[in-house]
C-alpha cells in the first residue's frame, strides 16, 4: 500500500474517495516537490495528476488570488461580469489557433467535455440539423466522470456500470499503430486509423453524427498514445466532409503540457471545439474552459442562447488564478522547456530500456510521457495480470521518494504503463532525479 511507513493512528475518516486506503496527510508543497507530515518529501512525476503545470506555491498566482479575493471572490455571472474571467478570455483565446475565439468556463474537465457535447448539440439545432445527436468518440479514451462524459468515454470498467443509465455513444479503435504487425508505412498507418472515422461515419448515418471527439496525445486510459502525423489531418478532413463537428479534449494535453498551448498545435489542426482544464488553474484554483469558435457562438446566440451553465462557472476566483499561471507559462517559456525536458525524459528512459528489456514502448509528446513494462519487447506481449506490475512500480517509486502514476491498460488491450508528466517548470538537474529514482524502482522490481 502507498501509505507512509509505521502503523496508521490517524481518526477514522468521515471522507472516502475510490478505497478504504489512507494516503499520507500532506504537509507543505513546492516547485515540484510535496512533504507529509512525517517529513518525507517526494518529488511529484505526475503533476498531481497531469495538472499542477507550473509547479506548486507559486507566489505570483498566490498574489494575483489574494488580489481577487480581496476585490470580489464571487458575482454571479448572469447577473455581474468579472474583469477576471473576461481578461482570461481574452488572454486564452489568443493562444487558440483560427477562430476559436470565445470562451465558456466551468470548474473542471468533465464539465468542459459536457459543454462542448451541449454546445455542439445547440449549433446543429440552430443550424436546422435537428437529426445530428451522435457523437463518435474513441477507445481507449477518458473524457471525465459525469454521465455525460461517460457516454463518451471509452473505459468499460469505468463505463459498464452505468450502461443501463446513459445512451452509450459510437466508438471507433483509437491508433495503436506502435502494436501492429503490418507492412504499413506509420503514414499509411495513420490514415487506415483516421479512416475508420469516415466508416463509422458512414454506417451510424452520415445525417444523424453531430461531432468527433478525442484527445489528440492520449492521456491515463492510453498512456500519452500519439498518432502518425497523417492521422490529424485525415481525420479534421473526414469531419469537414460530413459537416461532424471536430472536438478536441484537451483536458490533459491542452495548457502548454505537450510543448505548444495546444496539442493540435503540433498538427495545425483548428478543432471545431475544445475542452481544457487541468493546466488551466494547474491546481490553484477548480477551472475548465470551453473554447468554440465565433460564427459558431454567434448561430447559437442568435438562435435564442446556449442553454447551459453552472453556478461557478466563470468564478472570478479560479479566473484570476488561471490568468497568472498563464502569465506564469508564457513568462518563463516553460512550453519550451517542457519539450526539452520530456525530450531528456523519453532518452533517459530508452537508455533504461538497454538495461531493463521488460521496458516496452517509450512514447508521449513534450512533458506526456508514458513506458510500458512487458515481457517481450519483440512482440509487446504483456506481463502477467498477477504481477501487478503498474501497480508495484508505482508503490516502489512512492516509497523511493517519486509519484508516478500508471494504469494496467493501453490501447484498450491489457497492459502496464506508467506515465512520467512532472511540472513544466522541471529542470535539467531534476529530470536526472527522477530518472535515477525510476532505474532504482525497475532495479527493485526486476528483483
Ligand atoms: N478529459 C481528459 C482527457 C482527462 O484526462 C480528464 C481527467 N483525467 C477529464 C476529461 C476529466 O476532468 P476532471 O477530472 O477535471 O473532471
């Protein structure tokens, strides 16, 4: 178990969360490194999932908080605008490729994935298209938690028990190409995938999808999969064709973590809609986004309102704190360092591979980075389901001072991955930590 060491004298809890197990009681957080009460630091490889992106006590969010607490924590935004999530928008949308010039924000990533279904849904109403309800999205995949978010997601042991509540959506294979055996070229690859879009396009009825969901670098469900540059494209085309709204979830890779503000950026891809969060308020403060595009906006305006909302959505609070790590992101250019850093990452972990041959794939884009453990690199086979191997790592690494964060699956098959994502703000000096901590871990492991 992950708890510290010694036995646990704590009072019962009056909280629970996914088990009966007690983590340690945090003490103090910095940079990239969190204490427990007992002392013992550890270095957070995984931003707390994917989120804290510019590190922990920042003083600079902290001011520009205290600042917006001070002047007004909260005004309800149907009956107040707050200059804090106004400049946001204004700020946020400058990043945004294209036209993707308006804002939505909500308190967390689920929300932004149920705002974009909403809002794509509106568009086709104002715009006459009343058949188009279905939306396609991927396996693996996670796309949040609210039922909503569910339908779309493509994990059924998150997504089963749900099933006889919720309209579950169409799902297409996402591209695992690192596991086929064919003579494709990664380009053909790439497009085989992006066009099983247009076939299932084509069988659920060309008239009845409203949009294309996914995320452009995978996140926990695939272990930071990325597609063959072909894909992108491919697939932005297939959804132009058939008048599918294209979404990008970029919930875990949006907000600088892949090296550009966006993922899609690596790809010039304009999505139709995307959903951010996590980077957003990087652990400051709940907030997600969704960013449409204007002529899309203004059809649904026109056509009488986007019929969605939340109470907090817009909090002056989150706001501010989302304007300063933005401030903080492009400031400090840590989109670049975070390509130079996962760039050391993905090497220091192949050079791990010589030495460790149950080190399988290596893979991920700027600071998403994933390996997977096998036990046979020529053929990808997986390691015994009993060897709890994801799970073991992630222990041994805990107690050697590191957080990881792993899942026993990729592309949708059984498997062990393990995802290394520390804050942007990691430097050259810290990634060699956090890989030597990792060869001790696989040292321990092997054993
Ligand atoms: N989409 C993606 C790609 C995610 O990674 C997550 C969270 N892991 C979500 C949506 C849901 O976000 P939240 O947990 O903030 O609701």
């Amino acid at each position: 178990n992950s708890t510290s060491s010694g036995p646990d004298t704590r009072k019962p809890s009056h909280l629970f969360y996914q088990s009966r197990l007690r983590r340690p009681l945090v003490a103090r957080a910095e940079g990239i490194y969190l204490w427990d009460q007992s002392g013992k630091r550890y270095i957070d490889g995984t931003s707390g999932p994917m989120c804290v992106n510019i590190g922990y006590g920042n003083p600079r969010v902290n001011e520009a908080i205290k600042r917006q607490l001070d002047q007004t924590s909260f005004a309800y935004r149907l009956h107040f605008e707050n200059e804090a999530a106004e400049e946001l928008a204004r700020e946020l949308t400058a990043q945004m490729p294209g036209d993707l010039d308006r804002a939505f924000f909500v308190s967390g990533g689920s929300e932004a994935v149920e705002s974009c279904i909403k809002f794509a849904r509106q568009y086709a109403l104002a715009t006459g298209q009343d058949q188009r309800r279905k939306v396609i999205s991927r396996f693996p995949s996670y796309h949040g938690g609210t039922l909503g978010a569910l339908a779309v997601t493509g994990y059924e042991p998150l997504t089963a028990p749900f099933a006889p509540m919720m309209e579950s959506m169409p799902k297409i294979p996402a591209p695992t190409t690192y596991l086929d055996r064919d003579n494709l070229s990664p380009e053909q690859r790439g497009l085989k995938y992006a066009d099983l879009l247009a076939d299932a396009i084509e069988r659920e009825g060309p008239e009845s999808v409203l949009a294309f969901l996914m995320e452009p670098v995978g996140g926990a469900s695939t272990g930071a999969l990325v597609a063959p540059d072909s894909y992108y494209g491919r697939v932005a085309e297939i959804c132009k064709q058939y008048g599918v709204l294209l979404i990008y979830d970029e919930v875990m890779s949006g907000a600088g973590r892949t090296g550009r503000y966006l993922a899609a950026d690596h790809w010039g891809i304009t999505p139709d809609i995307v959903a951010l969060s996590k980077g957003l308020g990087a652990g400051y403060a709940p907030l997600g986004a969704m960013i449409a595009r204007t002529p899309h906006v203004e059809a649904v305006l026109d056509a009488g309102g986007f019929m969605h909302g939340y109470t907090y959505a817009g909090n002056p609070l989150a706001c501010a704190a989302g304007r300063a790590v933005l401030h903080e992101l492009l400031d400090h250019n840590l989109m670049e360092n975070a390509t130079l850093r996962g760039e050391q990452i993905q090497a220091g972990l192949r050079r791990l591979a010589e030495r460790f041959p149950f080190i399988g794939d290596v893979r991920g884009k700027g600071l998403l980075v994933a390996f997977e453990l096998v036990s046979d690199r020529a053929t990808m086979a997986v390691l015994p389901k009993e060897l709890n191997a994801y799970q073991r790592c992630v222990d041994l690494a805990h107690e050697k001072g590191l957080i990881i964060y792993s899942r026993r699956t990729r592309g949708g098959i059984e498997g062990d991955h393990l995802l290394v994502c520390p804050p942007l703000i990691v430097t050259a000096a810290e990634v060699e930590e956090i890989l030597s901590i990792i060869a001790d871990t696989l040292a321990t492991f092997a054993q």
